[in-house]
C-alpha cells in the first residue's frame, strides 16, 4: 500500500503547439515527515509507457496497481516501487496522466513539448492545491524513467522559458527516448516495440493534421488496422503489431516506416519537433542509460549528453553496461530501471541537501 493520502487532480497545461489543454494527474501527500533540509521537496513524476486508452491512465492504475481487457490487453503500475520509495522518504509527489489519457483527446505518445508541459504544469498545479503540506514555492525534482526519462528530460529544457516560477532542483532522467525516428530504425522488426510505433503515429497524426494525408496513402491496409488497433490499448499488448513487427508490412511501398518518414517533408517535421537535446536545462541532471537497451537506444542519449555538456550544464551520465541485450516484453530496458532507481533517489537527495552535483562532461567530448 503507498503511504500517502491521493488526490486526483484535473489541471490546465499547453499542447505541443502551446495552445490550452486539460491534463489528470495525482497528488500524493506522505503519511511520514520530511526530515531533510528545507521544506518538504515535490517530486514531478513522469511514468513510463502506460499505452494509448484512458484506462491506462496513470491516476487509474494507481488504485488497483493493474488493468486487463479481454483478450490481451494488460499493463501493470511499475512505477509504484519509485513511487513507494520516494513517499517513504517523506517527499510530495505529482504524478501527470500526461496530455489526452483521461480526456476526450489522444494521447500523443512521446511527445517533447505535450509531455514536457505536464510534466511541469503538474508541479504548478500541486503547489496549488488546498491543504497540503507544501510551501507556496517547495523545491522541485523532475523524475522520470523511459517515456518518463523523455519528459523530464523535454521539461528540463522548457523549464527556464516555460516554468520559469517553479524552483527546480534537478532532473533525473532515466532511459529516455530521445529521438522517436531513431527509435524505430533501431527496433523495427522487434515484437516487443512494435505497437509503441503504432502509438506514436497516432499521436503524429493528431498533433499534425497535414501528416494524416500522408499517413492515408503510405500506409496499407494492416498498417491501418495497425494504427486504430493500438489507439485504444495500454502499452503490453499482444495482438496485431506483434504480428506485424515489420514496418515495411505497414506500407504500400513495402518501404521501412523510416523511409516514409524520410521521404515526406510534413511527416519529417513532425518527428523532428520530437527530439530532445535542442535546448539547455539549467540545472543540473543525472542521466541513467542502459548501454544495450533497446527500448531507449543509448547514442542519441550520448548526444544529448555531450551536446548540454558543450552549453554548460552539469551532467552525470551513468551507463550501465552490464545488463545484455534482452529483446522482449521484459528486456534491458525494464530491467534497467531498478540499479538507476536506486541511484536516482540519492542524488536528488543531494540536491535537495545543496551539495555539489556531480559531473563528468570531461568524459563526454
């Protein structure tokens, strides 16, 4: 059972092209005291890929911790055990449904800017809240690991134009996506992803009308079907994407998803405002990639890296080079998640605490 006292929350945020938007989230309150320097910390909680359907929203899974539709559509809270620990060391903690689960609109999976936004506008909205025990203006952490890992990472950087009221501490950011085309060269023909690919071109083609005439005449049949299929499922499901991991099954040219992508300049457009790296954090990060994860491929997570390293910002990377390549609906990617959990929690209680965040750009020329 979490210790805390839950409040579901509806707030006001922006979408990716910064117009209003309704987003849900959960305030959780911590049964223990917060007996580190300062007031009690807020924690920005962005979880990892929940799917696509508003029963895989956050705010509902945290209740029942799992949801299963017939025949095959299921998905589990992970993110409970980070949850869990954080509230155990009597920190506040917001938890974003993030833009579309839980309202009328879709859900644009891995979306910079759309889950960046509420990502931070939850924190904004958490400081408002009646009755909790958080200062007008605590001190703020974003947290976030896989889908999570991209939208503390997006927040990071929209934060000093965006947010710039909210006292962020630090951002951790771990097995972020950080280049959606990337994403899918590097896993396509892999099972375990292909439904995720579904997801984000459903995103695309909400958040971009003028992709939806592309998307029309590039995909076939089965990458329709594909596409309305995964609209409405939570992240583990198995069905018509497993059978289809190929993109090239997806298109009428028989071309790889990549190829279509590359070859439509609105489709390219879109999937190029999706990349994270283009702007500079102000504070500082820490950074957890599997080396061999293939849910978040580790050189564009190098890159970001290194490139805030050339602006100035104090960067940990930590690589985990341990964990082999594991293909499947537990991989690497999973896996990784629990050594940079722990990791993650120490250093943020550092910098809360003030002390000097740690940095090896030197490593990262």
């Amino acid at each position: 059972m979490i210790p805390a006292a839950a409040t579901r929350i509806m707030y006001l945020s922006s979408d990716t092209h910064d117009a209003p938007t309704a987003v849900v989230g959960t305030y959780l309150e911590p049964a223990l005291p917060w007996t580190g320097p300062g007031e009690r910390p807020l924690i920005a909680y962005g979880v990892g890929t929940q799917g696509q359907g508003d029963q895989c929203a956050p705010s509902k899974l945290l209740p029942q911790l799992a949801q299963y539709q017939p025949p095959f559509d299921v998905i589990a809270e992970y993110d409970v055990l980070a949850l869990y620990s954080l509230l155990s060391r009597g920190m506040a903690v917001v938890v974003t449904d993030y833009h579309g689960l839980g309202t009328p609109e879709v859900h644009d999976f891995l979306n910079r800017k759309a889950q960046a936004y509420a990502l931070l506008d939850s924190a904004r909205a958490a400081q408002q809240l009646p009755g909790t025990s958080l200062t007008a203006r605590p001190p703020v952490i974003l947290y976030g690991y896989s889908q999570g890992g991209m939208a503390s990472a997006g927040a990071a950087e929209l934060q000093p134009s965006y947010a710039p009221d909210l006292d962020v501490r630090g951002a951790y950011i771990g097995g972020p996506v950080v280049d959606n085309q990337y994403f899918i060269g590097y896993n396509d023909g892999q099972s375990s992803e292909a439904a995720i690919f579904a997801f984000i071109l459903n995103g695309v083609a909400a958040d971009y009308p003028d992709t939806r005439p592309v998307l029309d005449a590039e995909l076939n049949e089965t990458g329709k079907a594909l596409l309305r299929d995964s609209q409405d499922k939570c992240a583990v499901a198995v069905g018509l994407a497993q059978q289809q991991r190929h993109t090239s099954q997806w298109t009428t040219s028989g071309q790889p998803l990549n190829a279509v992508i590359d070859q439509s300049p609105a489709l390219k457009t879109a999937f190029d405002d999706q990349r994270v790296g283009t702007r500079t954090p102000t504070v500082p990060v820490l950074i957890s990639a599997a080396k061999n994860d293939e849910g978040a491929p580790f050189a564009p997570i190098r890159d970001m890296a290194a490139g805030w390293c050339g602006s100035g910002v104090t960067v940990q990377l930590e690589p985990n080079a341990e964990i082999p390549t594991i293909f499947g609906l537990v991989g690497t990617h999973n896996l990784a998640f629990f050594p940079s959990m722990a990791a993650s929690q120490q250093w943020l209680t550092d910098r809360l605490a003030g002390q000097p965040a740690p940095n090896n750009c030197a490593a990262l020329p």
